[in-house]
C-alpha cells in the first residue's frame, strides 16, 4: 500500500499548522511539521554556542543528533523538543539555518523517511518542490502580509510572550525575503500545487476545503472502462507517431482530488487528443443530442463522455459532471460552448465558473492549437500542440453569486489565452 502524501507550503503566517493539522486529523493521517525540524536544529545550535551562519559549525552541533517525528511532536535524541523553539527568535534562527544545503539534506531525508502507509500530511517550505515532488496533492497557501502579521501576533501572546505587531510585521518582510531569495529550495509553489490564499478563509473553511480535496483525492478516481483504456492507449500512440504533435506542463497536474480541465476548442480531435495525453482518466461532457443514436450513444459513454443539457440552466445541465467531480474524478470542459474551427478564442459561458463554484473544484487551464489543421500535422507541416497552464483556485464563498462565478469563467479563458499557442 503506497502512503497518501499531502504536501502543504507556505509563508510564514499563511496558516499551514492549523489547516495542516486539521486536515491530517479528519483524514486520520500523520501530521508533520517540518518547520519544527529546522527550528530544533537551530535551538540545538545556538545551545552549543555555534555560530548559525557557518554550515560547519551548525553541521558540528547537529551532528550524530537522532530526530524523530511521533504524533507527540519532535523528539531529539529521544528528548520531546518542546514549546522554546516556538520563539519568534527560534523562528529566525531557523530561517538563517535553514540556507545551508547540508543542514537540508539530512533534514530533507529524515522528512522522506516518514512517509508511511495510510499517509501523511507534511507542512514547510519546499515539501511540494523537493520533499514530495510525486506529492499526491499540494496546497501552496498564501495571506497577506498584514493578515500573517496579526496571526503571528496573536499566536506569540497566547504563548504568554509579549509581541510588538509592527515589530512582526518587518520581520516577515525580512524571513519571507530570505525564503524566497535563497539558493536552495526556495519558497517557491510547485507546477502542480493549488494555490490557495487565506486572508478571507476562516480556519474552518481552509481545513473543510482541503480535507474536501485530499479526501477524494485519496479515494481515487475509480475505475475505468476497458474501452476507455485502450481507445486511450491507442490515440496517445496515434498522436505520438504520426502527427508532429508536442505537450507540454504534464508537471502542472495535481495527481490526485477533483479537477476540471478547461481547454479551448477548435476541432472534434481535441477531446481524444487531450484526453489521451492527460496523465489522468479524464471524463467528457457532450451534447445530449449526440447520445440519441444507441449505438454512439453508448460508445461516448463507454468513452467517460456525459451528457449535457444545454439551455437549461447551467447547473442542472451539468450535473453528470459535478458527480463525476464529486466522487474525486476529472472533467474537461471546453469553456466555450461550441467549437471555433477558425483558432479565434470566444469568450467563455457561465457553465464552468458555476460548476468549479458548487463543487469547489481547482481548474486547469489548456491550450490547444493545430488540432484544427490535423492533415496538415499527418505530413508533418502543423504542430499540434497542447500547453497546460498551472491549477487555478475556484471561486470559494459565491455558491449562488452569478457575478463572480462569470468574472471567474472569463478569468480561466483568459489564462487559457496567455498560454502560448503557435
Ligand atoms: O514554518 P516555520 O515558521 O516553523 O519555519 C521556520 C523556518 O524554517 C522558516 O523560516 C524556513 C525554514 N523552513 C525551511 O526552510 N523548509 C521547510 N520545509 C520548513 C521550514
């Protein structure tokens, strides 16, 4: 059994501890926080007056010092490291020893090793990036810095220490600076990470819609038809060898949890060319007209394909593909309605804001171009290229807003425009 890995980054402040914890406890997994690991080696350091910007001296204190993660906490030679290394100053000291790629390593392999069946649930700075780069999902949380300030504040003096909120204010200026700019594993999102900004969320909600994701994401999407399987198998070859065809940003897709792909359209291939190229099983909306014919109706079906209403509202129209969402599957929407075989983008309908707002569910934006010109691609004088942008956050409170679930639609056909194209 493979362990389920989540993997939560961040600033300072974004609120990774609690939706980290939170999270793990719903889902029954280990929760580790990897901050603390650096955080203990600083103490450590300092305690054995080492100077924290040498690596040498650092390494020196560290050395031959046992870490273990328990669901108590950290222990360090077998010792629970306890609410010192909590400080702010503990906190800068682990940032300054952090940059050294030794102290990394040996922390970065201890990390590793943790990952152990049902899964877990690690917090940091580069789980998504360097950790866990196969992390089943990663969340990439952010706040504002005024909002992470105010958190950090609050935090310090329910520790009962006395907190100067400008004070904080500055020195997650300085920590975040110094995260980002180093040269090793920056603070950086992964290709694949959902974003996710928390200055609005209460903590409720981040967990709920976290928890939401990594639990399907867990459940896995189920199985496939054997159809599906090979008539997949069998165009992703076609489309390998006999067109000049290119894919790109395959890295952007989060492996697991629900996921609306959204790609323009310009051709009948781009669903199979898509669709057979996706690392993930990917279900399909279609017009409702074409499953009169028995036949072809049950061969889209066979193929993952759903059928829509169109002219209904738009919820009920798409209610195949909020369940196929619901159960932790993969949906391509083409955005626009129709097809344009001309290449021209047309702007967006409101199905996708709608769908991605009821089921809360990130979506990728896709660009394809050539699929419209396939023969000329056959003699190889078209590439057909598909180019995968990376995870968009859904609208989170606008259930019933029609408002923002459009300016949300034209957001993502808006991103699928900045990909590039031919
Ligand atoms: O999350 P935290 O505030 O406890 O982290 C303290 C410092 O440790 C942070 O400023 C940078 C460093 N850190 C890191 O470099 N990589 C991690 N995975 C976690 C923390």
């Amino acid at each position: 059994l493979k362990p389920y890995v989540l993997a939560i980054d961040g600033p300072a402040g974004a609120g990774k501890s609690a939706t980290a914890r939170g999270v793990a406890k719903r889902l029954g997994l280990l929760h580790v926080d990897s901050g603390a690991m650096y955080r203990a080696a600083a103490w450590i350091a300092v305690t054995a007056g080492a100077d924290l910007d040498s690596e040498v001296e650092v390494l020196r204190a560290v050395e031959g010092v046992r870490f273990e993660a328990t669901e108590e906490g950290f222990l360090a030679n077998g010792r629970l490291v306890g609410p010192e290394i909590r400080s702010a100053d503990a906190g800068e000291a682990a940032s300054r020893v952090a940059v050294h790629p030794g102290i990394r390593r040996q922390l970065v392999a201890i990390q590793r090793s943790l990952a152990r069946p049902p899964g877990i649930v690690m917090e940091g700075r580069d789980i998504g990036t360097v950790v866990f780069p196969k992390a089943d999902l990663k969340i990439f949380l952010s706040a504002s810095v005024e909002v992470r300030a105010h958190r950090r504040f609050l935090e310090l003096e329910s520790h009962g220490e006395a907190a100067d909120l400008a004070a904080i204010e500055s020195m997650i200026r300085d920590r975040d600076r110094r995260d980002e700019s180093r040269a090793q594993s920056p603070l950086l999102p992964a290709g694949d990470a959902i974003r996710l900004d928390t200055s609005e969320l209460t903590l409720e909600e981040e967990v709920a819609l976290v928890g939401r994701w990594a639990e399907l994401g867990r459940r896995g999407p189920g199985p496939t038809t054997i159809f599906y399987w090979f008539g997949s198998r069998f165009v992703k070859v076609f489309s390998r060898t006999m067109l000049k065809f290119r894919i790109e940003g395959l890295d952007h897709v989060p492996r697991t949890g629900p996921l609306i792909a959204a790609c323009n359209h310009i051709s009948f291939w781009d669903p199979p060319l898509v669709g057979s190229n996706f690392p993930r099983v990917l279900h399909f909306v279609a017009k409702a007209e074409l499953f009169r014919n028995k036949v072809f109706g049950a061969m889209l079906r066979g193929y993952n394909s759903i059928p829509i209403q169109r002219g209904l509202r738009a919820r009920s129209g798409l209610l195949g593909a909020e369940e196929v969402l619901n159960e932790g599957g993969a949906v391509l929407i083409f955005p626009e309605g129709t097809r344009n075989k001309s290449g021209v983008l047309m702007p967006p309908r409101a199905g996708i804001g709608r769908l991605a707002a009821v089921t809360r569910t990130p979506v990728l934006p896709i660009r394809i171009s050539g699929s419209n010109q396939i023969r000329r691609s056959l003699r190889r004088q078209t590439l057909v290229r598909i180019v995968i942008g990376t995870p968009m956050t859904p609208p989170i409170r606008a259930d019933l807003d029609r408002a923002v679930e459009n300016a949300f639609a034209v957001r993502v056909m808006e991103a699928i425009a900045a990909l590039p194209g031919l």
